[in-house]
C-alpha cells in the first residue's frame, strides 16, 4: 500500500542560521496512528508544520496522499486536518460559526449534520451557541479539534493535543481519535504524555536535534530495545555474593536484600530457572519475586538522552 505521507529529504533552516530539521526521511501508513516524540526544540513542531503548509521547507520533498505540498498546495491541505499546540480563535465568535467557516475555508459544501455529528461527538453539542471567550481551556481545546475535522480529512495531525486539558477529556479525545482511525483517518500525533503514544500509537518515530533517529513498530521498539529485570528479594540479607552467582552479574540493593537480575526478552533462554536455582543450591532462602520492563518513556529517554 502506498504511504499517505511521504517526506523525502526534507530540511529547514531558518533565516537566523538555526538548523531545525536535517535531512528527514519518512513515510507514514494509511490508517495508522503514528506518535512522533522528541525533547522540545527536537523539531516536532517544524516537520508538522512544513507538512500542513504552514512553513516553506528549505529542501526536500512532501507528499500528502500523492499531492505535492508546494506545487499543489490546495489539494494537498485539503487532506490534512490540524490541531495545533496553541488555541488559535477568534473570541466572540460561536462555537458553530467558527467550525462551520472553517469547513468553507476548503471548499467543502455546507452539511450541518456532519457539524452536528462532530460536534456532539466532542461534548460540543449543548455550546454550539456559546462564543469562545465563554468557554474553558478544555472546551476551546475541543473546538480546535473540532475545527481540524469540519473538511473530513484523510490526515489528521494532533501537535500536543491534551497540554493543560483534564482527564475526563483526555479519555474522551483518545477514545475518539480510534473511532477515527477506525474509519480510516490516518492520525499523527506528538505528546509529551508518552504513557499516551505507549497505548495508542501503532508506530513510534523520534527525532532529536532535527534528526529523525528512529522509526519502529511499537511492539517491535518494546521488545528491541525494553529491558525486563527480576528483583528477588530474599529472606536474610546477603553478606557475600557466592561464587557461584557470579556468571549471572546480579545487581544488590537494599542492604544486601534485594538481588536485581536483568536479562534478554529476545533470548528463548532468559536464565531465570537456572538463577533460581543456583540461589537454592546456594543456600539463600527466596521471600519474593518480582518482574518489570521497561516503560517507552524509558526507551525514549535513553534513546536522546546527551552522552
């Protein structure tokens, strides 16, 4: 299947010198929510934009749904959808004027019902009259969303859409953004709420200083590059480490108490059976056992962390 977005070459750099993005290659699937992470100033932001025609690249070529976003600028923002990190609204404006005028801003024939629809989907509904200087942060995060989704995009990109927003909406954006996924919309997402990228995204990218480092099936950067380890605690504290224990590299914590015991969750023999073991042939009474891997906010983490 051909990518819906295809990025090639694509760099930036700003008249003050800054190199914002270098050399991106990138291609994202139809129908599959992609989570671009970063530190702030990694170029998030940027590559978004360049992608939504908000910001001229400096070199290199974007197509959205086979439509160059230069040469055929209209057609190629008439796919995207965009919900930016900042609440950009006009105050005394209607919650319905405002989704409505932004539907006609691409050419799309007025269809009250498809308003109607999103905007009830969003809990909109009951301040369809309201202008926006009436609402709370939230609801105005809402309408943004909203207004991303009045054209029906193919693409929707969501730049930091749950910054400052409570939990009730954020359960309820996330529980739409699958609905339209599973119609068919391709999402993009950043966020800092990484735990968020973890349940939802299908692929993870990262880019840090401008570079794209890495792009991976969730499941596959989980498994590559998650760590699992084993805490036994033990029944007595350990005075000495016995000889022979000392092929398995165990860490000690909590005052001789604790062994810590990392291994491969790519190796069908992960050695744990044989460390049990060894500690019984050792002598060494076992109180509890307890397994952990790592979390994605740890992979990134480690992943543009400075050396």
């Amino acid at each position: 299947m051909d990518p819906i977005i295809s990025v090639t070459g694509l760099g930036k750099t700003y008249g003050s010198g800054f190199v914002a993005l270098r050399g991106i290659d990138l291609e994202i699937r139809r129908g599959e929510i992609f989570a671009l992470l970063g530190p702030n100033g990694a170029g998030k932001t940027t590559l978004i934009s360049i992608v939504c025609g908000i910001v001229n690249p400096s070199k290199g070529r974007v197509l959205a749904d086979g439509h160059d976003i230069l040469r055929d600028y209209r057609a190629a923002r008439r796919k995207i959808g965009l919900v930016p990190q900042e609440l950009c609204t006009d105050s005394f404006e209607s919650v319905w004027a405002t989704v409505t005028f932004s539907r006609g801003l691409f050419g799309k024939a007025p269809n009250a019902a498809y308003i109607e629809q999103v905007l009830r989907q969003l809990s909109l509904w009951d301040k369809r009259h309201a202008q926006l200087r009436e609402l709370s942060g939230g609801m105005k995060r809402r309408v943004m969303i909203a207004k991303a989704l009045s054209h029906e995009p193919d693409i929707l990109f969501l730049d930091e859409p749950t910054a400052g927003v409570d939990v009730e909406l954020r359960r309820d954006m996330w529980e739409m953004v699958r609905q339209l996924r599973d119609r068919g919309v391709t999402i993009i997402l950043t966020t800092h709420y990484i735990e968020e990228a973890e349940e939802m995204a299908d692929r993870i990218g990262v880019i840090n200083k401008g570079r794209l480092i890495l792009v991976e099936e969730k499941r596959q950067l989980m498994a590559k590059l998650g760590k699992k380890e084993l805490r036994v605690t033990l029944q007595r504290p350990l005075e000495q480490m016995p000889t022979a224990l000392a092929t398995y590299k165990l860490g000690v914590e909590e005052d001789g108490c604790v062994l810590v015991y990392g291994y491969d969750t790519q190796r069908s023999e992960n050695g744990i059976a044989d460390l049990l073991r060894s500690l019984n042939e050792a002598g060494l009474e076992v109180r509890d056992l307890h397994s952990s891997e790592s979390s994605l906010e740890e992979i990134f983490v480690s992943l543009v962390r400075e050396p």
